[in-house]
C-alpha cells in the first residue's frame, strides 16, 4: 500500500483470499477517480473484506494499492474490528 498518486484509489493486480485460499475478489486494473463510492453486495459477499484489504488489514491478499498523496481516508465497518 503506498500513497503516491494524484489521481484516486488504485488498484492492480489484486486478489483477496478468504484464508481458505478461495478467491474472494480480483482485478486487472481499477482506478477510483471520485469522492464517494458505495459498494453494495449481499451478505457474506467480502465488502467488508474489501476495505480490510485496501486498509492493510486482511493478510490474505496480493497486488498493488496506492492511494492519493496526502489523502486521508476513513472506513467505517458495520462491525467494530479489532486485529490481534
């Protein structure tokens, strides 16, 4: 994860595991160029996995991030999180 862009959230290569090494999510290439994004999906489908990934804390996971310099992002789970 590395902040060293001006252009948004991007993302390369990245795949997110469930620990059973499943994929869960995977892209080529994305680029979030916007403000606001809701990421909607049924329950038990890895939205809050994704953003555990774009944070750095869900371990199971391969490829590239970067953020905005100078960004400040916030994620706010539905369920506190904890890490051990």
């Amino acid at each position: 994860i590395t902040k060293d862009n001006d252009r948004g959230v991007y993302l390369k290569d990245l795949k997110i595991y469930l620990p059973s090494q499943e994929v869960l999510f995977q892209c080529n290439e994305i680029l979030l160029e916007k403000d606001k994004y809701l990421v909607v999906g049924n329950s038990g489908s890895g939205k809050s996995t994704f953003f555990k990934t774009l944070r750095g804390l869900w371990p199971y996971a391969q490829g590239y991030i970067s953020f905005p310099k100078n960004s400040n992002i916030l994620f706010v789970p539905q369920k506190a999180y904890m890490p051990l």
